[in-house]
C-alpha cells in the first residue's frame, strides 16, 4: 500500500467518518470562518488600510482567536463523542467509507464552513467598518469611555481639541499599533471589572516617544526664538486688586546656523534622567551628552540612596505634559476667568470667596453645582445686600462661572481634584523646571544646573500693578482692568 493511501485510510476516511456529526461540523466551521476573517483582516491592513483604534482589539485579538480555539476543541470533542456512541452500538465498520467529492458527507462539511464564513465577515466586517469611524473618533475615546471624562474635557480646551487621541496615543508604524490594541482590550478588561485605577494616570514610560507623535506635527528644531508671558493676578482684597507679572522666555531652538539655544535648544540632546516615581515628579539624576560626545552626570545632592529607578530619555513630553490634558490650578482658573470679564473683578472680595468655593471638598460635580451657587448668593446677600439687590445677574453669573471652573478641572468620581495631575512646564505650583534646575544637582567635577533666574527668562516686571513695559510695549488687552 502506497503511503499517500494508507494516509487516507488510516486517517482521512476515520476522520471524516468520526467528523460527521453537528458539533464537530459547527467547530470547523468556526474556526474555518474565524481564521479567514483574521486573515481578511490582516490583508486589509497590508494594503494600507489601518485600523487605528485600541477598542478594535477586543474583536480581533480576544473574540476572533478565541473562537478559532473553541472551534479547534469542538473538532475532536464532536469525534471523541461519535465514536463512543458508535462503539456503544457496535457500529464501528471494518472500513471506513471512501471520501470524494460528490459525498454528501464531505459537501456538508464544506457548507457549513463556506456559511459560517460569510455570515461572519458580513457581521464582523460591517460591524467593524462602521465602527472605526466612529471608533476612532475622540467622541468615543473620550466619551464612550466614561472613565476618560477628565481627560475629554481637558482635551477639548485645549489647542489640540481636533487633534484625533489616537494622533498622541497611538502613534505610527505597525509595533506602536498593535501595542495600542493590546493596551485597549486590556483596558476594556478593567474597565469592565471596575478594576482601574483612580485617578488614572499615564506614566510618560507608557506614552509614544515624542518623535513618533508630537514631531508628526512638530519640528524640535523650529527655532521660536523669545516669547512674551504676562501673567495677571487678583488679590485677596476687597477690591480684587490686579497685579501682573512679565516675563520674557527665552525658547531659543536650533537657528539658521545650527546653533542650539534657549530652552528647546539645549534639551534636544536626549537627556537621560532618573526618577524615583512613574511620574516623573522627583529627579535623582540627568545625564547630559556634550557636544564632542563626553557624558556629564549631575545627581541631586540631597539624594543619599542608590541612583535607580523610572530611566527615561528626555522628549517633548517631560515639559509638555499637559500639552492636551491641561488640569489648571484653581489660582490659575480664576485668575484667568476674571481676566475674561466673569466673576466681575467688581464683585467686592470674589477672589477670596470665589477661591474657596472651588477648592473645597464636595461629593460630586452636583452636590458642588450647588453649594457654590449657594456659597456666593449667601455671600452677597448677606455681606452685602445692596450689591446682591442691585448686581443679582452679575452675581448668578460668577456662579455659574465658578461651577463651570470646578466641573472642568475636579472630578471627585475618578478621585481627580486640583494638583492631581502635575504640570511640568515652569516652577510655581509644580516641581517642574526645578525638578532638576534646583541648584541641587551637581556634576562630579562640581558643576551646578544652574537655576539662575535669567537662565531661562528675562523678569521684566513681578506682581506689580502697572507695569510701565506694558504701557512700553502697548499690550491693549492687558491694560483693561484697573
Ligand atoms: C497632543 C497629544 C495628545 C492628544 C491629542 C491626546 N492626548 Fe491624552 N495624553 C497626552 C500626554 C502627553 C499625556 C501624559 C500626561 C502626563 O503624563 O502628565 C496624556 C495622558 C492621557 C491619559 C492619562 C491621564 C493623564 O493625564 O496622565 C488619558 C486617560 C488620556 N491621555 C486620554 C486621552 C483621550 C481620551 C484623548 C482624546 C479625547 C487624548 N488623550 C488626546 C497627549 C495627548
Ligand atoms: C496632528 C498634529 C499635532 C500633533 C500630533 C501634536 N500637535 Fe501640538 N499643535 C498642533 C496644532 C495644529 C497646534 C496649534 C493650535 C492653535 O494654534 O490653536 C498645536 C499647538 C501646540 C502647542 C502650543 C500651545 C499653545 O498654547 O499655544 C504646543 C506647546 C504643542 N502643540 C505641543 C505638542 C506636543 C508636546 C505634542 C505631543 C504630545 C503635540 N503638540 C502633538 C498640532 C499637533
Ligand atoms: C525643557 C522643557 C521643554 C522641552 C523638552 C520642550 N519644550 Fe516646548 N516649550 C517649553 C516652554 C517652557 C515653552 C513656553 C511655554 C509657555 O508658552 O508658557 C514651550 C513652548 C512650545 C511651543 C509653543 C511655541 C510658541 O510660539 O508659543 C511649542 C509648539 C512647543 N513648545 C513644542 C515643543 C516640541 C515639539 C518639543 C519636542 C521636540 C518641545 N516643545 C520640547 C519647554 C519645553
Ligand atoms: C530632566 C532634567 C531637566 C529638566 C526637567 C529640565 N532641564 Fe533644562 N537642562 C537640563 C540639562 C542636563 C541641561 C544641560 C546642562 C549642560 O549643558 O550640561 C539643561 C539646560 C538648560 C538650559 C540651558 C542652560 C545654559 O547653560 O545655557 C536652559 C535655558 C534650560 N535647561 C531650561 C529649562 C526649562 C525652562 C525647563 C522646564 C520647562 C527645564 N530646563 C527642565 C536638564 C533638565
Ligand atoms: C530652568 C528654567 C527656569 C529658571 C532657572 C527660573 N525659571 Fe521662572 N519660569 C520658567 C518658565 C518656563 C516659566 C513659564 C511658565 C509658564 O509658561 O507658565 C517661568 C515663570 C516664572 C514666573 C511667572 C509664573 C507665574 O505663574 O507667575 C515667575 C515669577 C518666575 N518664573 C520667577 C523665577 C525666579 C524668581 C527665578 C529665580 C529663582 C526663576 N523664575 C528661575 C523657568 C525658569
């Protein structure tokens, strides 16, 4: 007997004979249509149609191979079960029936795949290309995923509110992608379990290098030369008194001459740094490369332990953490909102009230809805009668305001409130800068990072009340108040 006819006999016409019966049939037939369709998807990614969102992964790295291995168990499980029916029976035959085309047995089989395959790549394949649009939408990273709420709203006051989450998320080239889809199904999985954390968080390991996402759009080496800062604050007086503090950045970058300056300029030289936690937000120590190529370590020398822990190569992301996601301060909302006209800088000590209200602890967005609309109309109504008679819409109108701040930076729900999520640019309410510009971190050869104010800016004027460089530079906007 030839090998290829033992073959058939001893294997092929068994297993076709064994094979006959529903369950063995419905699993070959899952995990014929199941393979194809991962195939048909992957052929689609191939020719350049790509997927880009993490929630697809739920479909094709959890569902699809799981029910290709179901329909691998269920061949032998359907064979096993037949074969001891049979064998109860006595009907095993001494020789298997031959198998051809025309059997009916074989066409069954053949069926039920051919069946199972469409219905499948119709369901799915509709199902999945009406769902990436929408899918890669930021309405559906943002929304549909309620435990995202901070960050969509963040997201959406911010200068990259029509830059799709998957633009920073997900970056490009095919590893980036498929870990976002290992990622997404895994987050789909605590989500569904209620088992993630709060508030959550992102440590910069996890995120795409800046070069795959940022430089898309960005070229670190723009040079944008200096950059004008006025920052205006109210006091905690009755009359809300207005100063304003002037600073000149010096951004610096990479001129038409290649030389590095300012603050772009000199970090573009993959710093490598040590922190003590995920976040980056203790800075044990930072590598330099200097330009011909010598490597100058400077270690915080307050630090008395071994130098390890979260090493990570400095991008655009250590600085601009909060390039989309921006949590202000309290301080800072306020101050901003009463820049804009609303709470009226008229409204006798609304800095003060206006500043407590927000930052104390409510339960939820509602419940401090409410106690602050309350808050400031008890206020005024009873400090002061006469404005809260006369001045009742500008009054509701600060409320309102003040709500507005609130609900858009805490989120007691997903335990987020003001400070959760630091900001790394500058050094007044976070680290940031002096996380490693602290005049603490010295080289062995006794070199300091220097924090030396007029490093990294000019100090044109510091909380005064009118700066004469405003009046200099004729800054209209800035001179509307007081
Ligand atoms: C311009 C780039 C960019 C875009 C667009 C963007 N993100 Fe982010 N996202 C970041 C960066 C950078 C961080 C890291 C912040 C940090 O570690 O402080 C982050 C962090 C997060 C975090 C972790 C929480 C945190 O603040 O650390 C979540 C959740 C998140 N983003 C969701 C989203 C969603 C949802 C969208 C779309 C609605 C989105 N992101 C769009 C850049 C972006
Ligand atoms: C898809 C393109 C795109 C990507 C990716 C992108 N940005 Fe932007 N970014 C923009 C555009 C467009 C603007 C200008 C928005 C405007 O002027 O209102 C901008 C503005 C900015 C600004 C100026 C903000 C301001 O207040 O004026 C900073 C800083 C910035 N991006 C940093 C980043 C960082 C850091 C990343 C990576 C985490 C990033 N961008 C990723 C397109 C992008
Ligand atoms: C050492 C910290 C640091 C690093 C690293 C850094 N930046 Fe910046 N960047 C700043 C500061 C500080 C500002 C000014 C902030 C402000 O306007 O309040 C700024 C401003 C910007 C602006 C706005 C410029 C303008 O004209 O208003 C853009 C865009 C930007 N950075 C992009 C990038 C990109 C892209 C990278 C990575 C290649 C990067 N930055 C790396 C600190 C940094
Ligand atoms: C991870 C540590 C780290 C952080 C965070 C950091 N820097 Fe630096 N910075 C360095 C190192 C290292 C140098 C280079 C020192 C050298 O040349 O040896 C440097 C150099 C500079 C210089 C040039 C100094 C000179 O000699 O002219 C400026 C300006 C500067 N940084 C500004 C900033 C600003 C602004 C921020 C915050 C937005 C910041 N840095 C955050 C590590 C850091
Ligand atoms: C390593 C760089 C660096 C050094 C050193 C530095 N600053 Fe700054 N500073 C910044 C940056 C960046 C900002 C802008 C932050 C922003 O964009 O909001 C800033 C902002 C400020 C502001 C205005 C911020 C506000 O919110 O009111 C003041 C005031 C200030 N710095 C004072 C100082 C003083 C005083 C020193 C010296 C002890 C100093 N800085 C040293 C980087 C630096």
């Amino acid at each position: 007997m030839s090998l290829v006819s033992r073959l058939k006999e001893n294997w092929l016409q068994p297993f076709f004979f064994f094979g006959n019966n529903p369950i063995t049939l419905i699993g070959s037939g899952l995990t014929t249509a199941s393979a194809i369709t991962l195939v048909f998807y992957w052929a689609m990614e191939m020719i350049g149609h790509r997927f880009a969102n993490p929630y697809l992964g739920i479909i094709f790295f959890l569902i699809l191979p799981a029910l290709f291995i179901a329909g691998l168990l269920l061949v032998p499980i359907g064979m096993g079960l037949r074969r001891r029916a049979l064998l109860r029976a006595g009907q095993i035959p001494a020789v298997y029936p031959t198998i051809h085309l025309g059997d009916p047995l074989f066409r069954h089989g053949v069926l039920v795949v051919v069946a199972a395959t469409c219905v499948n790549l119709i369901i799915v394949g509709t199902a999945s290309y009406q769902g990436v649009t929408y899918m890669d939408s930021p309405h559906f990273c943002g929304q549909a995923c309620h435990v995202m709420y901070p960050q969509w709203t963040a997201y959406q006051a911010s200068p990259h509110s029509h830059v799709d989450c998957v633009e920073c998320h997900v970056g490009s080239g095919m590893k980036s992608y498929v870990q976002a889809k290992v990622n997404g199904t895994k987050q789909l999985i605590e989500v569904t379990f209620q088992d993630y954390p709060r508030p959550i968080r992102a440590p910069l390991n996890v995120l795409r290098p800046a070069r795959e996402t940022c430089e898309e759009c960005h070229s670190p080496t723009r040079f944008t030369g200096e950059k004008l800062l006025v920052k205006t604050t109210f006091g905690d007086d009755v009359s809300n008194s207005v100063t304003r503090t002037v600073l000149v950045l010096h951004l610096g970058g990479v001129d038409s001459l290649s030389h590095r300056t300012g603050i772009h300029g000199h970090h573009l030289n993959n710093f490598e740094y040590v922190a003590t936690d995920a976040d980056a937000q203790t800075i044990i120590a930072v590598t330099a490369t200097n330009p011909d190529g010598t490597r100058t370590q400077y270690v915080d020398s307050t630090w008395k332990g071994p130098i390890k822990g979260v090493t990570r190569t400095m991008d655009c992301i250590d600085c601009h953490n909060q390039a989309t996601h921006v949590f202000q301060t309290a301080e800072d909302a306020i101050d901003e909102a009463m820049v804009d006209g609303t709470p009226s800088p008229s409204l006798p000590f609304v800095h003060k009230e206006g500043l407590q209200l927000i930052q104390a602890t409510y339960t939820s967005q509602a419940e401090a809805g409410q106690k602050i609309t309350a808050g400031l109309d008890d206020f005024y109504r009873t400090q002061y009668p006469q404005i809260w008679q006369s001045q009742r819409p500008v009054v509701d109108a600060a409320a309102k305001r003040l709500v507005a701040m609130y609900d858009r930076n805490v989120f007691p729900s997903m335990k987020v409130t003001w400070g959760t999520y630091p900001n790394n640019i500058g050094h007044m309410a976070y680290p940031g800068c002096f996380r490693c510009h602290d005049g603490n971190h010295v080289s062995k050869g006794g070199k300091t990072l220097s924090n030396d104010c007029s490093l990294c800016h000019n100090l044109l004027a510091v909380d005064e009340t009118h700066p004469q460089i405003l009046n200099d530079l004729s800054l209209q906007n800035e001179l509307h108040l007081q």
